[in-house]
C-alpha cells in the first residue's frame, strides 16, 4: 500500500452536479507520485470534469481535493499560485491562443508568475521547451494556424512545461492523430516523465497508450471510480464495461500493436548499444550538452535569484545581464 507521500494527488467523496444531472458522487481517487495513470471511461462519464475538479475550474459540490499535501478546493487564485506553478496542463486540442505566435504561447505561464524576467531570457526557455517537444526549432515565431494538429498538441505540451512542473495533467492528448502520430506523441510524454520525474494524470480513449506507457488505469463508471490498477489487475474483475472495452476488438488489437511496438523497441535498443561502444565520445559529448543547457534554462524558468549560479549562467547564454 503506497504511503501518504506517495500520493501526489488525493480526492476523497467528490461530487459534481450540473443541475438534474449528477456527473460524479463519492469518488475517491489517489495519483502516485512518479506515475502515468491513465484515466478512462465512457462518454459523460466526467473524465474532463474531474481534472477540471483537481486544478481549480470545476467547484465541486462536495468532496475533498489535495494535490501536494495541500487542499485546493475553496482557494482564490492568489492563495493556491504555489501549488498551481508546480503543475502544468494540456487541453484538449492544444488550446493555445490564437493571437499569440507559439513561442509567446509558451511565454504565458512565466510572465503570469514571473513577470520580471526579462524578454531575451523569455524568448530562451521558449525556444528550449520547443525543441524539447520535438518541435523544430523555426515553430517558436509561428502561429497556430500555421501549425498542423499534431504540432498544435505539442506546442501545447511546451506550453504545459514552462514551469518546469511535477505534474502533468493530459486531456485527450493523442485524439485527432493519425496512429504514427499518436505512437510518437506517447513515446514522447514517457520519455519526459522518465527524463523529468514527472508524474502524469492522462485522460485517454485510446488503448494503445493505455497499453503503451500507462502504469496503471483508473475506470470512471457509475458516478465513481469504480477501478484502478494495472490492465492486468483491470482484466481480473468482472465489470461488464471493463470487459467489453478491454476485450473487444481495439483492445485485442491495442495487445497485438504493443506486442509489436516492443519487439522494435527491443531491436532499437541494440542498435543504439552498439552505437555506442563504437563512438562512446561523441554519445557522451553530446548527452552533456544537452544536459547542460537543458538545466540552465529549467533554472531560469523555475525563477532562480539573480545572484545564483544558476541564473547567472542562463544569462549569460541568452546575453542577459
């Protein structure tokens, strides 16, 4: 049984009602702290409600909502800007705005709780976490018109990375993609939260990255959550709607394309290994580099003194004082 400060996130007795309609009612739910947990269920079901619920835009009717130890239901948006900067978002669709080109997208959650960076140091951490979605580096000075969806959902996830947060919160990140895009948008949240320490709360209908990179999966059925656990766990309970969803058609398939997925990943693996041993410089040298800058910026986004080393070093690349 995981320890209290596992658990990044703790909803106790949520309820949610929208006049006649009640969505959720006594639903408990605990997030690990370091996991994906893949959150499913059908429609109206009150996936997205629930997140809304967790980061402050849905005020439940009753229930308790603790994200970091803290409770986060009842506060203004002043009082709960600690816990609000440790977590960044990912709507459905991107949600970026219009108006603003890519990297000023990115730029939004740092003037809001940074606003005395200045504009060279922006524009800096804007065009790293652009890169580090697997954007091109020219993204940053578009607009997202310009952008096709699956580059809107990563500029998004950029966006949803500025500050640099424990947690990430994924709605429907994958729909609307063809499968090769799905696959390496998947790929890609693994690997941030591997390289990150993140811990991920992602609402998904898509079986293949339940399969793909999901830890565990929790089941939003009848008002409640009515299971978590592994898809293993998941299979060995009697829920008619776990059944069906898991054991029809896509979920067969989904087993099928995962099996697949690891055999090419195993043969991806070697290929790299060897590599390896053939150029070992030249795979460490580049790995510093990416890891130096990487921390530069990540440290001036997390709002570093002047005086810290830290800083000084990210001003000193972006030519700031």
């Amino acid at each position: 049984m995981a320890q209290a400060d596992d658990q990044i996130i703790r909803i106790k007795g949520l309820r949610n009602r929208f006049g006649d309609q009640t969505v959720h009612d006594g639903l408990d739910l605990d997030v690990r702290r370091g996991e994906i947990l893949g959150v499913v269920g059908g429609s109206g079901t009150g996936k997205s409600v629930l997140m809304r619920s967790i980061i402050g835009l849905q005020t439940p009717e009753a229930g308790e909502v603790e994200v970091f130890g803290e409770p986060t239901l009842g506060r203004d948006e002043v009082e709960s800007a600690d816990i609000r900067k440790r977590w960044g978002v990912l709507f459905q669709g991107g949600a970026l705005f219009s108006t603003l080109t890519v990297a000023e997208n990115v730029q939004v959650p740092l003037r809001e709780f940074y606003p005395d960076l200045d504009l060279a140091l922006l524009d800096e951490i804007a065009s790293y976490k652009v890169v580090m979605t697997g954007l091109p580096a020219d993204a940053g000075p578009k607009y997202p018109a310009e952008l096709s969806g699956g580059m809107r959902k990563r500029a998004g996830l950029a966006r949803a990375l500025a500050l640099v947060p424990e947690l990430l919160f994924l709605d429907e990140p994958t729909a609307g993609l063809d499968p090769i895009g799905a696959a390496a948008f998947d790929g890609l949240t693994k690997g941030l939260q591997r390289t990150l320490g993140l811990t991920v709360f992602l609402i998904t209908h898509d079986l293949d990255t339940l399969y793909a990179i999901c830890d565990r999966v929790a089941v939003l059925a009848d008002k409640k959550v009515i299971a978590v656990g592994t898809i293993p766990e998941l299979l060995a309970t009697d829920h008619p709607w776990i059944q069906e969803y898991f054991n029809g058609p896509r979920g067969r398939a989904a087993v099928a394309s995962q099996e697949q997925a690891e055999q090419g990943r195993t043969g991806e693996m070697r290929s790299a290994d060897r590599d390896a041993r053939a150029h070992p410089t030249d795979v460490q040298r580049e790995t510093s580099g990416q890891r130096s800058q990487g921390s530069l910026a990540d440290n001036a986004a997390r709002g570093a003194p002047a005086g810290d080393p830290a800083r000084t070093d990210a001003a000193r690349i972006t030519g700031t004082k």
